[in-house]
C-alpha cells in the first residue's frame, strides 16, 4: 500500500460533519425508514461510492495499472444488530428491490445463485467475503443476525460500478457486524474482488481499490502487481478550471445476461492470448500460482515479466504490441480447436480450464486485437500518469491536449480492438469533442453505460447543450427534462468507504 493512503477504516462516532444539506438529507431519511420498517434504530452506516474509471479500461484483469476516481454517488446500508441471531434482513429503500431473508449456515459457503440477476446477491457477495476472510483468520464462522436498509445512488449497470460499491459497503459492514473493530483497507478491496466474482463476472480490482481508497479531489493511480498499491494524482490547475463529466447514454449493459459473450468472453480471450503468446514465443510455462487478485488464469502481465528484453517499461510494451502482431497472425481469431492444437492440449481440457466455471459463447476468438489493446491502454496509462507528474512545468493548454488524446485513442482502441463500444457510446464522444472536450471515452466495461469526458469549465454548457440537443432528445423523445438533466453529472472525485456509528 503506498505510503499516502491510510490503512485501516476506523469506525467514526458520528456520522461525517462535512455532508452536503443534501446528503444530509439522505442519510436522515434512511435512518428515520430504518426504524419505522424495524421499530428500532440502526448502530451503524457503511458506505463506499462507485467509480468513474478516467483511463486504463479493460485492462485491470491483466493486472495492468488503472486511473479511476471514486465519485460522490454511493451506497448506504443502515445496520442494526441482533444478538444471538443469524438472519440476515435485507430491504431497500426503493420498491422495486424486494425485501429478502436469509440465514447465515453455521458451516459451509454462503450459497449465490449467480445464474439469478438478483439485488440482495450484491449483499450476499460482500457478506460471504467477509466470512471467508475471518474465517481464514480463526477456523470459525461468527454468527451474527442483521437487520439492513439500503440506499444506492449510483445507476446501475451504467460503467460507474454500483456493484462494487455495493459489495465493498456489504464487505464493510458485515466485517463489522462480527466483530472487527478497526478493517484493512487493503483486506476490505481484496476480499471484495475476490468475492464480486460470486456473483458470476470475472472482473478485475480496479471497482474495489477505488471504491475502498477512494479521496476526495484526487484521482488514484492504482497498480496490481506484484501487490496492490496506489496513490493519488492531481491534475493541473487551469483557469478555466478543468472538469470531469459522466454522461450516461441510458443503454443499460447488463454483464450478467451478456458475461458469456462478452465481459467474461474478453477475460477468457486475454487469458489465452497470453498462454498462446507464451508459447509461441517459448517463454516457458506461465506461473501456475493464484495471481495477486485471486485469480488463478495467468494473463498478458505474465507475458510481460516472461519476455526477457529487459527494456524500460514503456519500449518493453511498444515491443509487446510489435511481438503480438507478428505472432498472433490470425485477424479472423481462433478455434477451441485451433487453441488447443496450439497449446498440445484437447478441446474437453481447454474448456475445462478456461471457460466452465464463468461459461462463454463463442465460435472464434479474437487473441490479436484483444491483446493489442490490453498492451496499448496499458502503455496510454504509463503515458498518462508521465504526463500528470510532469503537468505543473509544462503549458497547461498542450498537456491537456496530450492527456485528452490518450483518452480518445483508449476510446477508439475500445471500440476497434476490444469491441466494447456501441453507437451510443461513440455519438456521445464525438458530440462532446466538437463541443469543445480534450478528450473522451466510455468508461467502465461498456456495450452502453456511461462515458467520461475531460473538458474545460467554460465549454461545459457547450456540450451539455449538444447532447440535449442531438442525443437525448433525438433518441428519448418522450424522456422527461429532469431524467435528461439527471443522465450527465460533473463530477468531482470523491472519498472512500467508510463506516459511520449512528448509536
Ligand atoms: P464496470 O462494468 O464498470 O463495473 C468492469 C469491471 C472492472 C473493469 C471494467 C473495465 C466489474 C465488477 N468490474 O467495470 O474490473 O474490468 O469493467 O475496465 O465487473
Ligand atoms: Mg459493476
């Protein structure tokens, strides 16, 4: 962990002084819902915020660095404990997410039916999670019973992670509920990604680091490897002052339904671009071992430490890209059997290995360009970050140029080499560029959801006015104002998950 990031979560008295009136607001009335569902008040608020990711996309499941900030749209539980018990009350505060009961089992796992697109499954993730990390600790499950109300703000299946910051507020909460009195930040984000996965998508650390480590008016460059570090980066100071905004294209990308073709699809096809380039180019077998996120399919950072050019890290990638084209020749993709061949392996073993326990649909799969791009945004992030940590000596007008080409290029590499743009997604972008943004991109997994666009304080009515104009009221004719308003937020980065004790 780097050495400007706290390390442990402690639980505050009160709840934070420096509210907004209108999150102020928010946590009143969940507090007063709380005890009018439960007839008693809660002892505790865990809280962790979803993310925008600002560069590095699709790239953290091969353990290759990232730059998200934590927004201020979060998620609430309201605990209350119930001694000697071991339900689990779940409720949220929006109707369309059922009441649901569950028991903690005094042995054996947690059961996630993960085939069932199912809210409390989030709560059950983090729950689980917890578990099996105090498990570890001391051989027992704790029994604990719990009453809970949630409240999310941020937009589900929109790329701003409303799933992490679920699992890490549930993680949170139930570490607490048996027990802990002081949490590791560093525990909180790694058993959270590990137990995301239950949930049925293979993803990567990038949600959780930033959810749990997020602070407030900086952006983290977070690495994965060899162990989890990150640090805050500023951006320049500029006049006119720089901003962020997420627009939400309103196309909502559902992984759960779509993983197999697509989200888990890319991490199986990155997964076996690396075993088959380490092959092709005898770099000896990948390390078998559990990687640093718990995921024991061994990807392109493997590649990158095998291939024995001891070149700095930036040409070491440039010769990646070069080595990828030349050995992956196959632009049409490849076969199960095709791959098998390669590997002097059967198709029954390949599926076994790679594609059972998140299943996947697909006849061909596309190693060349998915690892181009795993190796290309890797290298825009290295640049990135170069770019920030040289900003203040430099003219602010040409930086910012620089750092919006990289995010166009991440953009275009997404759509192109990694297939995971839409229509939607690319319209907003190129709306938004003529209007006067540096750079932008969609954000998070994408095939719809949200895209980040880094743009100047005084053009930001200029490609507000854009959207409206030619995006939203084009294609949601019969949209409300306030939902259109509602869809694009500038956004400031925002703090990490804490807990706060209401009692
Ligand atoms: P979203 O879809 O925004 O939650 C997903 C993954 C990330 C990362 C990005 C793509 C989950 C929980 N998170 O983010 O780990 O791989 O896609 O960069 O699936
Ligand atoms: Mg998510």
């Amino acid at each position: 962990m780097s050495e400007n990031v706290p390390q442990v979560l402690s639980v505050a008295e009160i709840y934070p002084e420096a509210l907004q009136e209108s999150q102020k607001q928010r946590w009143e009335h969940l507090l007063a819902k709380f005890q009018e569902l439960y007839g008693a008040p809660a002892d505790y608020i865990s809280r962790s915020p979803g993310r925008v990711n600002i560069i590095g996309e699709h790239i953290d499941y091969m353990l290759y660095s990232v730059i998200p900030m934590a927004v201020t749209a979060d998620f609430l539980l309201a605990v209350r404990l119930v001694p000697g018990s071991s339900t689990v009350k779940l409720a949220n505060v929006l109707p369309k997410f059922p009441t649901r009961e569950f028991t903690i089992p005094t042995t054996g796992d947690l059961e996630i039916d993960a085939t069932q697109h199912e809210w409390s499954n989030y709560f059950k993730s983090g729950l689980r999670g917890a578990i099996e990390l105090l498990q570890k600790r001391d051989g027992t499950t704790r029994q604990v019973g719990m009453e809970i109300l949630a409240d999310g703000t941020v937009p589900s299946g929109a790329g701003l992670s409303s799933s992490a910051a679920f699992t890490c507020a549930s993680a949170l909460a139930s570490l607490v509920a048996m027990g802990e009195k002081i949490v590791n930040q560093k525990d909180l984000v790694n058993l959270a990604v590990v137990a995301e996965r239950y949930v049925g998508v293979n993803s990567g650390g990038m949600d959780q680091s930033a959810s749990v480590l997020g602070q407030a008016g900086s952006a983290l460059y977070i690495s994965f490897h060899p162990a989890l570090t990150a640090q805050p980066i500023a951006f320049p100071t500029t006049s006119p002052e720089l901003t962020f905004i997420i627009a939400d294209t309103l196309v909502t990308a559902d992984k759960h339904t779509t993983g197999p073709i697509n989200y888990n699809l890319r991490v199986v096809e990155c997964t076996l671009a690396a075993q088959i380039l380490a092959k092709k180019l005898n770099l000896g077998a990948l390390p078998a071992d559990a990687g640093p996120l718990g995921n024991t399919l061994k990807g392109l950072m493997d590649v990158y430490y095998a291939s024995s050019a001891s070149l700095p890290l930036e040409q070491k990638l440039e010769a990646l890209i070069d080595l990828t084209k030349s050995t992956l020749t196959q632009e049409d993709g490849y076969t199960r059997e095709e791959m098998a061949a390669i590997l002097d392996t059967n198709v029954d073993e390949l599926v076994r290995r790679y594609m059972t326990r998140f299943p996947i649909r697909a006849e061909r799969f596309n190693l060349r360009s998915r690892a181009i791009h795993v190796f290309s945004e890797a290298l825009r992030v290295t640049r990135f970050q170069a770019l920030l940590a040289s900003s203040s000596n430099s003219n602010s007008d040409t930086i910012l140029t620089q750092l919006g080409a990289l995010m166009n290029e991440s953009h275009d590499s997404c759509r192109d080499l990694y297939n995971c743009s839409c229509p939607e997604l690319d319209e907003l972008c190129s709306l938004a560029r003529k209007a006067g943004s540096y750079g932008s991109r969609l954000t998070g997994a994408g095939w719809g959801g949200c895209s980040v666009h880094l743009v100047p304080q005084d053009k930001v009515e200029a490609v507000k006015e854009a959207w409206k104009k030619e995006y939203y009221e084009k294609n949601f004719p019969d949209m409300s104002a306030e939902k259109i308003e509602g869809a694009v937020v500038v956004s400031k980065p925002g703090s990490g998950a804490v807990l706060f004790k209401v009692t």
